[in-house]
C-alpha cells in the first residue's frame, strides 16, 4: 500500500517490485527505495474501499499471502485499474490481471481448507498441542479464528516450517512467535521422545487403529486418494506413517 502511495506521489509506476535481497536493476534503471508508512498505507487501503467491494479488498489481501513470483505487480495493476475505473472492475474478468487474481485467490483459499483439515496435533511434556505445516502459501493468518474456536480449551502451537513462523494460544489469546530453534525431525513431522508427552505414541497409535479400522479396502482409489490429500502433507498424518 506504501508504494502505490510513492508510486502516484511520484508519478513513477514500476516495471519491477523487488524485496531484500534481490538483484537490483541495471545501471540504466531508476530504482525508488519504498519505507513502509502505516498513514500512506491507511490512505490508500481507505480509497481503495471507495472503488472495489470489503470482499474484494479481502481477495486482495489474500492474493498477496500466495508468495507468488511477480505476485506484487500483479496486485499494484489491480489496484492502479481499480483507481482508473469509473465503476467496481472486481468482476471484470475479461481483464487478465482481475482473472488471475481470481484463480489465485481461490488457489490460497483451497490451501487454507487444506491445513483446517489435515492439521495434526501432538501433545508435549509440557502439555502444549503442536503441529508442524509446510503450506504452499502463507496460510496461518487465514486459519488462526478457525483454530482459536475448535479448539478453544487447549493450548496449542501451529508452526509454518517452511517460512519459520507460527501461532501459539494460551487459552486467552492467539499470537505470532518464532522459534530460534526448533528439534523437530523435518523428514516425519515427529517431536523427539524427549520433548513429546509420555502418551503420545499410545493416541498416536490408538488413531492409527482406527484409520485403519474404518478403511474399506475394497473401495480403495489411490489416484483419487492423492489428488484429495496431496502427498506433501502425508508426513505430518500419523495415519499414513
């Protein structure tokens, strides 16, 4: 939001957005340095509300959790049409870009089902429910009211390895943390012996009994099975170890 904000202020649109870290432009290039500012942000997150619908600046925010490349232009000429336009583009889908902010925003949306879904939890020594996720896209945010409601009397921990980030509740409230470090075995998902409770392997074993109970081997589709659990998240199920 602060750099459609610079962007109008300088009468400068980018060819390119770039974070820390990547190559800058050629010498030819003129680069503008863009320092996030909460009032600039808010000015343009509130004129943005006066052009599209709550629905669709909601699509925007999640489009932006996809972490996908040139994911940042794509939202800038969102926004940049949706200022131009005399009436609400949101449901203009002959233009590319509203398309493919669609299609994306409901590619997030299925991965956050996904982790509300196939989240398992392991009880520590400490009495704390965690679960490792490695989610396509950066997903917690969309899951976090879902996660505080169900599961309201217990406190518990859903870690993002991959971007190194979770959500901890304490019975109370649910906030953001980071690990330093975390021993956790990335090839199975599983919490060492030492750090797990003393009757974790029993439930865990207990559930991988009924899995198995309840399945009807005759009825068995493995091409269906994986395309409705992908297999990147058979590490983290207790059920398919």
């Amino acid at each position: 939001m602060t750099l459609v904000f610079d962007a109008y202020a300088h009468k400068a649109f980018p060819d390119r957005i770039l974070g820390d870290g990547d190559l800058l432009p050629l010498f030819g290039d003129t680069a503008f340095r863009v320092v996030t500012d909460t009032s600039k942000a808010q000015r343009v997150w509130k004129g943005l509300h006066k052009k599209i619908s709550k629905q669709a600046c909601g699509m925007l925010s999640v489009v932006f959790l996809s972490e996908l490349p040139n994911n940042e232009l794509l939202l800038f000429r969102y926004i940049q049409k949706a200022f131009a336009a005399p009436q609400s583009i949101e449901v203009n889908f002959a233009d590319p870009d509203v398309l493919q902010c669609s299609k994306i925003y409901r590619k997030v949306g299925r991965e956050a089902e996904r982790m509300r879904m196939f989240v398992r939890f392991q009880k520590t020594a400490d009495g704390i429910f965690f679960a490792p996720i490695e989610p396509k896209y950066n997903v917690l945010s969309l899951v976090s009211d879902f996660f505080t409601d169900r599961f309201g009397d217990q406190k518990w921990v859903i870690y993002d390895i991959k971007r190194n980030y979770g959500l901890y509740y304490d019975l109370h409230k649910t906030e953001e943390i980071v690990f330093d470090q975390l021993e956790l075995d990335l090839q199975t998902g599983k919490l060492s012996d030492a750090q797990a409770a003393a009757d974790e392997q029993l439930f865990q074993s207990l559930w991988k009994s009924y899995f198995g109970s309840i399945t009807i081997k005759e009825r068995l589709n493995p091409k269906l099975h994986r395309q409705l659990l992908p297999k990147r998240f058979w590490k983290f199920l207790p059920e398919k170890q």
